[in-house]
C-alpha cells in the first residue's frame, strides 16, 4: 500500500475540485474503493413492511440461497422514504435468531407440556373453535324480538402491525361471522 502523502491528501483534492461537502469521489479512500455492499450478493430482492408497529415501514429484504442476509428501508416508499427505526433495522435478526419458534405449538387445557401441531391442523383447531362458538352464543334476536343476528361467542383484535387493507378484511370477516367487539390494539 502506498504511503499517503500530503498531495494525495483527501482534504487536498475536495478543495482541488471544488467539492466543498465532500461527497464527490475524491473523498473515498483506496479501501473504500474496494468495499462492495453486503447486499451485492444476494440472488434476489424482495419487498416487504416491517412487521414491528402500525407505520407500515417498507423494507427490501435481500435473499441469497433462500435465506435472509439482510434488511434494509426501501427508499421508493412514500411512508418511510427509505428509513427504519432501531427495531425495523434489527428485522434480519427476528428473521434469522436461532430462538426463533418456526413450529405451531399446542398445550392442551390442563396439560403441562407443549405439543407440536401441523399449520394445517392448528388451523382446523381455530376455525372449528370460532364456528363452535358462533354456533353457541348465536343471538337471533333479542327479548323484545328486535333482530340481532350477532355473536357475543368471540371477539377480535387486530395487530397494530398489519397495514389498512389487512385490518380492513378482518374487519370483515369478523362482521361477516357476527361479531360484536371488533377492535385494534392502536386503540387500546
């Protein structure tokens, strides 16, 4: 490598070609020159919305060989234009933590271990328990014969963290089963 010298000086050359601010190429160094993202690599990028609050942060999230590398804001977003807070910054690491739970688990009433459950069944197990409910607490009308047609079996809570068209379906879908108390968490 070789020795810096005063006329290869950093400082020299902005002032040489009248970069004031410094954000020109004269100001990279030789290893800077070198350095390539680690997002160079990756096979493909894909969009997403961080998952953490109700903002909607875009991300990119870089794939190489089917696993996350990184993650980063996606400056085409109106929303974030580009930025992330801490915690949308770390999302790789909630991605890739190795304490990360990749498999439904169940603990049956009055069981004292967890079980392990196929995504299919635990899914059977929920639409099952909300019909079952429906079904139960099902009022048609009231004692004055005013109609109803409501449950009182369920409520929802939508997360905070899904964006307006994902809250807005489910919103839906719990009307459409009859549910009275519908909330958010942005509201609690």
């Amino acid at each position: 490598m070789a020795t810096p010298t005063f006329l290869n000086w950093p400082v020299l050359r902005q002032f040489e070609d009248l970069d004031l601010f410094g954000r020109d190429k004269n100001t990279k160094s030789k290893k800077t020159e070198r350095i390539t993202p680690r997002t160079h690599e990756a096979d493909g990028v894909y969009k997403s919305v961080c998952p953490y609050c109700a903002v909607g942060c875009a991300q990119n999230v870089y794939v190489k060989d089917d696993k996350v590398i990184q993650i980063e804001g996606d400056p085409d977003s109106p929303i974030s234009r580009g930025r992330l807070c801490p915690k949308g910054s770390a999302s790789e690491q909630l991605v890739n933590s190795p304490g990360r739970q990749t498999k439904v688990l169940h603990r049956a009433p009055h069981a004292t271990e967890w079980t392990t459950l196929e995504l299919d069944d635990a899914i059977d197990m929920v639409a099952d328990r909300v019909l079952e409910s429906r079904a139960r607490r099902w009022e048609d009308t009231d004692k004055d014969g005013n109609k109803l047609n409501r449950t009182m079996g369920f409520a929802g809570l939508g997360g905070a963290v899904l964006d307006n068209e994902e809250n807005y379906l489910i919103k839906k879908l719990y009307t459409a089963l009859g549910a009275v108390q519908i909330e958010n968490v942005a509201r609690i």
